[in-house]
C-alpha cells in the first residue's frame, strides 16, 4: 500500500479539492424518519443509515471523510457497531477516512490504540487510514501511532492550535521564547520529515484550527512536511480564504474540514428554503458544491 | 446518588485501602483457556470472561477499578461489548468504575463524551463513576464534564503530570515560571474546590504519575481539593511511600493502581513458582493483599 501521505495527495487529485466532510451525527438534527425509538441502539441505527446516505451524496466530491468517535460512543456498544459500518462503507468508496478520536496514552496503551485504529481492515480492526491523537502526553506516546502508520500506509494528525475559544488557555502559553504549540509543532515536522514521501509530505499531520489564521499562518511555515487538517471552516466562522493560505500551490498540504454546515444544511438559512427535510440529501450537496468553489475562488482558481 | 468524591471516601474507608485495579487484558498475558481463537470476537469474549474472573478475585478487596478503553477498542465493536458487560459487572459488586479512556474534545462534542460516560447505568450508556480526561484542548473543554459529573454523581481525572519517561517533553516546559503541569494543576484544583462535597474533595480529580515522587508530593499541594489518581506502581516502578505521601490523614484523596503486576501475577517472580497459570487467581488475590499491605506499612500501620 501506498504511504498514507502520496494517497491523500491522489485522493485530492483525483477530486479537485481537499473538502473532508465531518460524519458528526447528531439525533436532534437528523432529518426526520433515520431515528424510530428512544434506544441507544435505535440511535445507532439511525446515525449508520444518515451517514451512509450522505456519503451517497458525497462521496464523489470530496476525498476524505472524518467520522467523530464521540457521537457514535454516545450510542454504547450499538454505536460502535454503526461506526464500523459507516468507516467500512467509506473505504468501500475509495475515500480516505480519518477518525477524529482523539486518542493517546502511554507505551503499549498508546501502541493498542494505533494497532486498533490504524490501517485499512484487516490490518487494523477498525481500519482507519488516519487517526487525530492529542500530544499531552510527550513524543513517546506518539512513536507507537508513527510505527504503525508507516508500517500500515495510514497516518495521525496530532492536535496542534484547536479551533476552540479556549484552546490558548495551555497551548498559548509561553515556554523558551514561544508558545505550546509552537513546541507541539516543531515535534510533529520532524517526525513528517522523518516519514515524507515523494510529495513532500509525511505520515504525521497536525490539526489547526482555521478560526486562528495568524497562527495557522505562521504553524504552515513551521510544518512544511505536515498534512494540516483544518476545523473550523463554516459553522464555526472560519473563511475560504483562511483555509487556502494552509495549501501549498499544487492545492496539496491541508485538508479543510466541515461537518455541521454540510450534513444539517436542510436546516440553514437559503438551504431550508430551498430544499428543506424532505430534500435534504440536495442540500447537503449544494453546500459541498458551495463549499468546494469557494476555496477554488479563494485560490484564484475557475470552479 | 451522592457526589463522586463521597461515594469514593465511602468506598475507600470501606475497603481500608486506596487501591484501584486496572483492567487491562492484554491477548498474550492472558492465563491460559480464555481465547479461543484469533478473531476480535474470540479474543473480546475472553477479555470479558478473564476480567469478570478477576473481579470474581478482587472485588471484595478494593474499592475500585479501572478499565483501560485501548485494549477493548483494539477487538472493535466486539470489544466495546465486551468492556461494557466489563463495566456492567464492576458496578453491580459495588465498585467505582473508573474508565481509563483519554478522553476529550471541544464544546458539543466533549459535551457528546461527557453524556456518553459519566454517570451509573441509565444516566449515562457506559455507566461509568469516573473517566479520564485529557487537558490539552482547554479549560471550556473540561466544563461540560465538570457538568455532567456534578449532575450524574460522577468524577473525572484529568491528565496533570503523566507516568511515561517522556512526560515532561511538554508537561515540563516552564511558562510564567512554572511548568506546563502546574498550570493545568490550578485548573483542576480551581474546579475541585467548586465541586468540593463534605470530604473535602471535588468531582474533579487529577491523574499524577507516582513515577515522578517529587512532582507528586508539590502537586498534593497544589490541589488539596483533588483526588489524585497514582499510576506507576510496581510494574513502572513507584514504590509505596511515593504514593502514600499523597494520602491525606484519614486515608482519603488518592488511589494508587496497579495493572499488569496485579492482573498477570502469576506470570512474575515468586508469585510464578508459588501459583503459577494454573492458580492464577491466587496470584493475584496474593499480589492484591500485598499492594494493600505495602501501602498500610508506608503509612505506619499495621496490616
């Protein structure tokens, strides 16, 4: 199998753009009809049909999806059996699935998480080909999830500069002369260095939230081997231009996340009424559409 | 349902001792009989069956466990079955559930996180008393947790100074003259004291390697509000008196866990040639008392 990092520059290639569509499903803003029952189990079902659904519409724009482990835990075990279904679906269509979990901890933990995670099945059980892991824990706990990626063609993207209002309050604080993250940072380039292949980029990718430009700005200088991977692009206030800073000029480099502003876009202002809960499958196609030409447009690129 | 903190000091003055034992099955520890076969499912159903037979071992001894989410999740959807009959059992003996899962997110998802763990069966669909939490995306991270917790009679342990060697990579770096782990140790120490019950203690716990006795010993004083959760005994090396430092005068405020030395006694020095596999239960009844009676003796009592 290719390197995780030369198969998400083909997959953005091949798709023309680096729109990752974040599978977060949630029981009250589902369209009607996915849910019937109060169960975690009924849930469960529900959120597997959703997200299959919108990966029917999705699935040939776009080249990556990242499922959020939290909404499918929410459902217990059930949950866990409709996040297998919905990761296998998207790898049966070729798209990159990079679970947003979040996960870390220490030696042989560290080492069961990647063994769990990483790898198209059956090289790992769940068979991801990325992973988000948090660095709190020091560059030990990440050597495991390296080893296993590079052994499994996948890749991890570790928490840099979160897209949250209060993510300064650790990792902008100042240690040597520059903030946390700026540490995390430089840690997460030399292990993408160590791993680059012939793109110029690397297993390992760090997470930076687009709602931060000026640091993203200066984390793109610092990571010049890293796969970015962006949240916070729509819902949350980030713009186009923001995020195509991250890019490098062949449109590779970063990946721009959006998860609320595609699935629920029956919900939203012009969506709602043009298409609304009955049509919500072309809602959420016209949002991605929307979305992919307004990162060509901030390129400078026709869509 | 009485807040965490006093239904942990309950549990603790109960048992007469801090301990917790954590539940990490591990495929090639494991005594001989409980796999039958190679697949997820085969190997899940043994983490089950060999976990419920320890707490068959320990349950009367210790006032808590605590199972680690890596190893399930590594036997996918199978195996968070299997960590929720796990999780299932620990709590109709009566014990403290503490998840050992890492956890954390921003906003609505932390918040889809905190739902999804905290608080017994049906509150919550895991049903755990505690999880562990990691700091790095923020004190807004923590709140919903902080709230659930609080409503549920539940706790959470967020990762202050960790027990790997690398630890201090970045919980070291010193910003406003003090390191990284202190200032997250504030925080903790900021939502102990709002959460405090009649103990003393909070909802809001610490997870602090007893690895490093020297940052353990400044961190109890830093945050004399927080139970403290002390990994790093016996396998990693803590000795007793590291721990029991952190103990205030009734006994209360930390739990010392031990994993591997307690599960897979029966493969380790004395315990090997006095049990063996085929005693292992008695290995690790043996390996339990023991712990219990090193850490009476560091306190000067009598066992």
């Amino acid at each position: 199998m290719l390197p995780f990092s030369e198969r998400l520059a083909q997959a953005v290639r091949t798709k023309g753009n680096p729109v990752v569509v974040g599978l977060d499903p949630r029981a009250d803003s589902l369209p009607p009809g996915f849910i019937d029952g109060n169960g975690p189990a009924e849930i469960a079902r529900g959120f597997s049909r959703f997200c299959r659904e919108v990966l029917d519409v999705v699935g040939s724009l776009v080249p990556a999806v990242k499922p959020q482990a939290a909404f499918f835990e929410q459902c217990g075990p059930a949950g866990m059996a409709a996040l297998q279904e919905v990761i296998d679906d998207a790898a049966s269509r070729n798209l990159i699935v990079i679970l947003d979990g979040k996960r870390n901890d220490i030696g042989s933990t560290a080492a069961a998480y990647a063994d769990a995670y990483l790898g198209r099945r059956p090289a790992s059980v769940w068979g991801c080909d990325g992973l988000t892991v948090n660095p709190y824990l020091g560059d030990d706990s990440l050597e495991p999830f390296v080893e296993a990626a590079s052994a499994r063609g996948a890749g991890i993207f570790v928490l840099v500069k979160t897209s949250n209002p209060g993510s300064g309050r650790f990792q902008d604080l100042v240690a040597d002369g520059r903030p946390l993250y700026q540490h995390v940072a430089e840690m997460v380039e030399s292990l993408a260095q160590r791993t680059a292949g012939g793109s110029g980029y690397g297993a390992v990718g760090a997470v930076v939230g687009a709602t931060y430009p000026r640091e993203l700005a200066q984390l793109r200088r610092t990571m010049p081997h890293a796969w970015l991977l962006l949240p916070g692009y729509g819902a949350q206030g980030a713009t186009a231009a923001d995020c195509a800073q991250a890019l490098d000029d062949a449109g590779l480099g970063a990946l721009v996340n959006s998860s609320r502003a595609i699935l629920y876009a029956y919900r939203q202002g012009d969506y709602r009424e043009r298409f609304g809960a009955a049509r919500w499958q072309q809602a959420t196609e016209a949002a991605t559409r929307q979305m992919i030409a307004e990162l060509r447009a901030a390129r400078g690129e026709s869509s």
